[in-house]
C-alpha cells in the first residue's frame, strides 16, 4: 500500500493562481520558490495524499486552469502536467 506523504499546493500572487504543484516537503519546497518565483502565498490543499493521487490531481488541477484561461498553464507552470 503506498504511503500517504505527498502535499498539493498552489501558488498565488493576490488572487490568481501562478503554479500548481505537489511535494512531500511543503517547508523546503516553499523556500525553494521564493528563490525564483513571485508570488504571496503558498496554499495547502486537500489533505496528504499518495504520490500518485497527488499526481493525478495535479495534471487535473492544471488541465482545469486551462480550460478556464484560453488554454494557458498557470504563469511558472512550464506544461499541462505539472512535471
């Protein structure tokens, strides 16, 4: 059985959401994108998941963005899966 250790997070600057991402390190992860990324506020969301649920969540979160902003990914988000 996998183990639960995976985070789903989204960055946003104001209101609007600039990337969409997971990680089993939400503290070390958020201090990395303050390196090269602007934005506000890193947001937790849903509870801790397996790696593969985060996954699929991911892509889906992402492909949702899209299709509600005329195709484009989220502003850091370099494609469609998150990867």
């Amino acid at each position: 059985m996998s183990k639960r250790n995976t985070y789903k997070y989204e960055l946003t600057k104001g209101n609007k959401v600039v990337y969409v991402g997971i990680t089993n390190n939400p503290e070390r992860r958020e201090a990395e994108h303050r390196q090269n990324k602007n934005f506000d506020k890193m947001k937790i969301v849903g509870n801790v998941s397996t790696l593969d649920g985060a996954s699929q969540w991911e892509t889906n979160r992402i492909q949702t963005y899209m299709n509600n902003h005329k195709g484009q990914t989220p502003l850091y988000n370099q494609n469609e899966h998150g990867k």
